[in-house]
C-alpha cells in the first residue's frame, strides 16, 4: 500500500493517496460500482485539486495579512464612493480588464481595499501579486542584465491582477520612472492594474520630478480605469486617540480601586 501510495503521489493524485485506505473502507462499506467509485475519486481530487490550487495562488500573491472589509468603517471618510469599491471588490473590472486606482491621503483604508480585492481575486481562480511600488522598483532596478530585467518585468506582467502600493511616498529618479512606465505600459489594456497612492495626479511629477516620461505615465495608468478618490481624517489617528482614552479609562478605574481597598483595610 505505501508503495502504491508513493506512486499515486508522484502521479499528481494527492487526494487519493492520501486517502487510499479510506476510500478503500467507504468503496467495501458501500459497495460501490465501479463508476461510483470513480466519481467518488473524482470528486475528491477535484475537490483537493482546488485547495492546492489556492494555497499556491494565496502564497505567491504576497497580501500578507489585512483586515477584511466586514471590518472597515463606511461612516468614517469624508468622501468614499462605496458602490464603486464594491464593484471592484466583485472584480467587475477584470471583464475590461481595467484598472483600479485608489487615490487617499495616508490611514484611510486604501492599502487595506487594494489587499481585499487581491483576495477576492485570488479566491475567485485568478493570480495576483501584491507588491509596494518601492519594492518593484528597487527590484527592477537592481537587475544587472537586459536579461535579469525582462525576466523581473515578466514577473510583474503575469499576474492576473497587480497591485503596486504607496506610489507617492518616496521620490524616483529617472531610471525608476522608466522601469514603471515599462510595466504599466507592458500591462496597459492587457492585465488589470492596481494602484494605490497619496497624491493627486497633479502631485506626481514630484514623485519623478525631472522624467520625461510622467505624463505617458500618468496616462497609461489612468486610462480604462475606476479611480475611487478617498477623503477624510486618518483612521490610525483615531485608533490613536481611542486607545488612548481607553488606557486613561484603565488607570483611572484601577487607581479608584485600589484606593477604595485601601479605605477598606484603613477600616
């Protein structure tokens, strides 16, 4: 049995040589025929087939963890226009494909919306990829060959959908606006993109102040795409304050309760 097991394994049939001696009980138990037990089997590596599948989609996309969007506050913002994150979310844009760019100041939720929307892509059979904009580039960049690069830029083009956080907070030179206009150009009406960013488009020759290439950037990118502009006070900062008032709530219970004990050991 462990031989055949090890055979089935190397065949790709993980569910049934995990199982074999328990498919084995159930066949004998039920007296299935033979075209039951197949689909029996059948059902079974399909059904693992789908686990594994996801397992590996959920690694490679490199989300990481977040918080999911039952916990994100509606009331919070300013501005938020809540039936377009909600289409995003249902992945309406991926019939285009389009792309998604979520434009807010930081500690909004905006890094948290594009997370969410990687994993329901990921769920839903599609490959995704999850990266900060500093990070991509600083990969790109590091590449030392024509030949490093393209592979480098083949990796960020074959995901399903690519999210390239915090564009806006670090300033590039001439060379990382180059590479990204590559990849956005590469992916451009081809793969959905996402974005997220602190800027407004206007702010981004900033971020490459002396490229040439910003406003083809810029236009690539927006181009077919939903861009869902978020405003309001930072959620961080009243998780700040609230957790604050609790800790003062705290102190104050527990000074009032050891003064009051020792009232009464005084007594």
């Amino acid at each position: 049995m462990e031989n055949i097991e090890k055979k089935l394994s190397s065949l790709g049939y993980y569910a049934l040589s995990s199982q074999l001696d328990d498919i084995i009980a159930i066949a004998t138990k039920n007296q299935l025929s033979p075209r039951q037990l197949i689909e029996h089997v059948t059902k079974l590596e399909t059904e693992e087939r789908a686990r594994r599948s996801l397992e590996r989609r959920s690694a490679r996309s490199r989300i990481g963890r977040f918080k999911p969007m039952i916990d994100f506050d509606w009331a919070w913002p300013k501005k938020i226009d809540r039936e377009a994150v909600e289409s995003a979310l249902r992945l309406e844009f991926l019939d285009g494909p389009r792309n998604i760019i979520l434009v807010a100041p930081q500690g909004l939720g905006k890094t948290m919306i594009a997370r969410n929307i990687c994993h329901q892509a990921v769920l839903k059979g599609h490959s995704a990829l999850f990266v900060s904009a500093a990070q991509c580039l600083l990969d790109l960049s590091s590449q030392d060959s024509a030949r490093g690069l393209e592979r480098r830029l083949k990796h960020y083009c074959q995901p399903s959908v690519l999210c390239l956080d915090e564009i806006g907070y670090l300033s590039y030179d001439n060379r990382n606006a180059d590479l990204l206009f590559q990849l956005i150009s590469r992916r451009y009406e081809n793969k959905s993109l996402i974005l997220t960013t602190n800027l407004k488009f206007g702010d981004w020759p900033t971020v490459f102040p002396n490229a040439a290439c910003t406003t083809a950037l810029i236009d690539r990118a927006v181009h077919r795409s939903e861009i869902i502009v978020i405003e309001g006070d930072s959620y961080r900062l009243r998780e700040a304050e609230e957790g604050k008032l609790a800790r003062r709530a705290k102190l104050r219970r527990n000074s009032d309760a050891h003064a009051g004990s020792e009232k009464r050991t005084s007594t």
